[in-house]
C-alpha cells in the first residue's frame, strides 16, 4: 500500500514538482493550494504525512494547515516548506515535526520524508498499543 502525502502550497510549480518526485518514489500524493483546501481535503481523507508551505495566503498559513493537521485522528506527520530558514524553533512550537528548506534536492528530500515517516511511526506505536489495551474486547 502506497504511503498518502498531502502537499499544500500555492506554487503551482511547486506543487506539480513536489507531486512527480514523490510519486517517483512511491508515494501517493494530494495537493492543496490553500490552508482551506488542505483543511478540507484532510477532513475527507487519510494521510501519512502533511508538507505544507510556510507563507500562502497568510505569512502563517503553513501554520494553520499543521495544527489542523495534529487534531486528525489520524496523527500524520507534519512538516514546513519555506524558502525562510531563519525561522528558529518556531516551526516546533507550532508542531511540525519537520523543518524542509526550498529548494531541495529531490534525492534529500526523499530521505527526510522517509527518516520523518519512520521516526514518527516508531513514536506512533506505544500509543496505538496503550489504546488498544484500554479498549476491552468485544465477546460474541
């Protein structure tokens, strides 16, 4: 099964660069081009993973699209592009996991987006087990 990106960004070019190496790599890939069609495309689907752009149609609307991000159920994996790398830890205080930084090289970025997918799985995976030792099972 292949692992669902969502990549928000208001570049077209972006957006259709991002899509092709992600996909050549084995990922499948949603776009958005706003905070409001990333909320809504992450209310009607399932992702992996959530890359949005720093600066869209607010100089912080990369931030809105990851916090709305960390309230799925769900819980993807969330990272910032920016062409703005002096942003300090603030990407961390607003909860991305990930900090990416335009442009990139597509063999780099691949290998951060799997190091993030992994890292965050493994973090994933004691919560996951503590939850369903919490739900009592079901007789029939």
């Amino acid at each position: 099964m292949k692992r669902r990106i969502l990549v928000v960004d208001d570049e077209l070019a972006i957006l259709l660069t991002l899509r092709t190496i992600l996909e050549m790599n084995g990922f499948e890939v949603d776009s958005a081009a706003s905070a409001k069609e990333a909320e809504r495309k992450m209310k009607n689907g399932v992702f992996e993973m959530v890359i949005s752009d720093l600066r869209m149609e607010s100089e912080t609307a990369g931030y809105d699209v990851i916090r709305m991000a960390r309230q799925m159920p769900y819980d993807p994996a969330t990272a910032v592009l920016t062409s703005y790398p002096s942003l300090g830890n603030e990407w961390q205080m607003e909860g991305a996991h990930s900090l990416l930084v335009k442009p990139i090289n597509a063999d780099e970025l691949v290998r951060q987006l799997e190091a993030l997918l992994i890292t965050h799985q493994d973090q994933k995976a004691p919560l996951q087990q503590q939850s369903q030792k919490r739900t009592p099972a079901v007789r029939q």
